[in-house]
RNA sequence: GUGAGUGUAGCUCAGCAGGUCAGAGCGCCUGACUGUGGAUCAGGUGGUCGCGGGUUCAAGUCCCGCCACUCACCCCA
C-alpha cells in the first residue's frame, strides 16, 4: 500500500482484507500498478528495454458497498509505461485509453485532463489549499475538514454542495506549475489536438491515488449515473524510486471492464447474439448411443460444436432441444440409419432432410447446408 | 462507512387487515402428432415461503436478530 497513498479513500476505507487460514493478514490488490512496478522490480525488467510498455487485464478487489456499476471484485484492463517522462508518450497512451474506449462503441464520453504538478512545485500549492481551507473551515462538511490536515488536495473533490461552491473559489494548481510542469502540460496538449483526441481541461480532476504526478485524466462515459468514471489514469514519476527503484518517469491508467460492458448494456449496445450450435445429434434407442458418441466426438475434433442426447426421450422432445439450442443441423441415429449405416441429416432452417454419409457431414456443417454435391467426397 | 429497499417453484413475480395462501405466467416433462423442432391445446412435475428466535389458538403474512442481494450517498474502475 506503500505506493497507493495511506490517505487516499482506496487505502482509508475499501481494502478487501481478511485472516486467511494460517492466521496471515491478507489484502486483495485494489488496483495494478504497484504490483506491476514491483513484478518489474523483482524480475528486472526495467532496463531491458529503454522504454518498457506493459498491459494487462485481471481481477481487482474493494470493500466498497456494491452498486449498479460498482463490484467488490472487478476486472480492469491497465497499460503502463516507464522510461520516459516525455509529454509524447503522455499524449500516447492518452490516445490509447481513448482509442479503447471510442472503438469499443461507447457513448457520450468525455476526457478531461489536469495536471497536479511535480514534488517541487506542488506543496507550495497544498500549502495555500490548507491556508484557504482554514479560512472557510466554518463552511466546509465535516470530511473536508479534516482533509485540511491529512490531504488538502481531497478538498476538490468533494461532492457536498456547499464544499463545492466554498472550492470554486480555491485557487488552482494550474497557476503554481513550476516552469518544467507547465511546459509539460502545454506539450501533451499540443500533443493531444495533434493527434485529434478531444479533451477538457479540469482542475478538479485530482485522482484518487497519491502516487499521481503532473498529467492526471479520466474518462467518463455516460448511463451509470455517479458510476460513470471507465478509465482513471496519470503519470507516476516517482513510484518506481519510492518502491526501491532507480529514478523512472512513468504513467498508465486503468479502464474497468465491468463497468465498460455495463455502461454499454446501459445505452442500449446491442451485444452479439448467442449463435447456436453447429448440430445436435438426436439419438432413438440404446443401439444407436455409441454411433452417436462417436459422431459427436469426431466432428468437435474437427472444431463444430456438438451436443447430442442422453436422456433417452422421444425424438420429438430431442428435436424441441436441438430448436432451442440454436442447432444449425440435427443428426438422427435409430433403426433405419444403424441398417443402412448412413445418418438423416436435417436442416433446421429449411426444413430439408437427407440421408448422408458420415464422412459428408463436416463438410456440409462448414457449407452451412446442403449442396449439390459438387464439392463433396463420394 | 451512511441511508433505503428486497428475499415465496428453475426464472419473473402475486399473495390485500395474521385463519383453504401455498398461487400465476414462463420453463421443464408427457400426450394430441408410434422416428421429427419453431404454433396451438390438454395434463403433469415442481417450494424447509432467506436463516434463527418471539407474539398468537393460528404466521410468507406481525415483532426482534442475523445473512444475502439490490439501489443510492461517499469514492472510484
């Protein structure tokens, strides 16, 4: 937790912690990238590359009171990298997130971006936010006042009304960039609108992790209500140190899985249909049970997907399964076909049935119905 | 962490002021249609009414506690 902020809401409120059964103390990662700075500090991959990118997708977990949008355990997609701390690679990844985001069909989304500066220029700034905060404690909700304490920079974020209209007239840590910041700042924003990426700048956007230095951003999307946050990301230009590592500039961010796939379900995205299987094999009487077996098996060797009966009902109940599992094709093996050692074929579009070979069968699935017989072995 | 709501058949839910209230629709099974689906009709299967206490002659139905889930706030993915 050391890289995550001892003050930040994550830490404070929602860590997924237990006794596991040796008595240990555990705590479920609430998010990536420490654990990825230490998986490259642990298996040296810093310094193999002079500038490293990494991505990756798994679980998260936060003590959070569950919503609509929001799981204790939950997937994120992270994309990291480390070497430079060139407003290029800012802009980069920044497109990257919204690329993501934008091509995956999302609506109403909008970025905004802030800088929080660096360790030199920033705690002049929390200093005067403490200072303002003192002068409007009378004003301010009971959280925010003990945020003027332990961490000024919460005060804008705070949702309460009042705090809200108290912070507007907060000063902004725009203003007290030091030259180096405010360069870089400017740089990813030219950067930005070269490359077409439409952003808003806000100076509310502090980022719930205390690791973040100078370009912070988040991306919303809308349908979940107050659940509309789908990516969070920024630059951490001194977590690999403060981890035990060589001085690396780094930034990457976050998009939630879940909350993507929800928040698409919420605008009304049509998700691809389940598309049925490829043939049901029906099967009429004990004899006919190994026949169909191995049917079955052969052609998911071949890769169709397959499903027969076991349950020994009547044809027509069978044929009501193969319907309702989408079978493009229903196979038949009873009496007749074990005598005549060829299988019924039938279309469950057309309608149309014939006696085939067995060895036809794989080629007639991938055809997707009948032909004249033209391409067929005979 | 704060506040509100819900928990009755596989699913979606109805059960009005405590006494045939254990139901409906869908699904599933069987049949009408002896080896043939998507429609219709008939019959049937199916529930410790979240768990544990309490009140009462009698409790899904009232009270208390617990658990789970949902929603909102906070915050975030």
């Amino acid at each position: 937790m050391k890289g995550t902020g001892e003050t930040t809401d994550i830490v404070e409120k929602e860590m997924y912690t237990f006794i596991d059964k040796g008595g240990r103390s555990v705590t479920l990662r609430p998010e990536g990238t420490p654990s990825v700075v230490r998986a490259c500090l642990e298996n040296g991959l810093f310094g193999q590359l002079p500038v490293l990118k990494l991505s990756y997708i798994g679980q998260m977990f936060r003590y959070d009171r569950p919503q609509a949008g929001r799981y204790r355990e939950f997937w994120q997609i992270g994309v990291e990298a480390f070497g430079s701390a060139d407003p290029s690679m800012d802009a980069e990844v920044i497109q990257l997130a919204y690329q993501l985001v934008t091509e995956v069909g999302l609506k109403g989304i909008s970025l905004e971006l802030n800088s929080i500066g660096c360790k030199r220029c920033r705690p002049r700034y929390v200093e005067d936010l403490r200072e303002f905060g003192k002068r409007h404690v009378d004003e301010l909700c009971g959280k925010c006042v003990e945020r003027i304490e332990r961490n000024p920079m919460r005060l804008l974020d705070c949702k309460e009304e009042r705090c809200r209209i108290v912070m507007k007239e907060a000063p902004v840590i725009l203003d007290y960039l030091c030259d180096e910041c405010a360069e870089h700042f400017a740089k990813v924003r030219e950067y930005l609108d070269l490359l077409d990426v439409p952003y808003a700048v806000n100076p509310r956007v502090v980022r719930g992790l205390d690791y973040y230095t100078r370009t912070v951003f988040e991306i919303t999307a809308e349908g979940l209500g107050a659940q509309n946050a789908v990516v969070g990301g920024g630059r951490y230009d001194d977590l690999v140190e403060l981890m035990g590592g060589k001085p690396t500039p780094a930034l990457g961010f976050a998009a939630g899985l879940d909350r993507i796939v929800a928040s698409l379900e919420a605008q009304g995205f049509e998700f691809p249909i389940d598309e049925g299987i490829d043939c049901f094999i029906a099967v009429l009487g004990r004899e006919a049970k190994p026949v169909a077996l191995k049917l079955a098996t052969s052609l998911r060797r071949e890769g169709f997907s397959v499903e027969m009966e076991h349950l020994g009902r009547s044809l027509r109940a069978q044929m009501k399964t193969a319907d309702k599992l989408k079978a493009r094709f229903t196979a038949m093996i009873g009496e007749d076909e074990l005598k005549s050692g060829r299988i019924t074929l039938r279309d469950m579009k057309s309608g149309e049935q014939r006696s085939v070979e067995e060895g036809e069968i794989p080629y007639i699935l991938r055809r997707g119905g009948f032909s004249d017989g033209a391409d067929a072995p005979s």
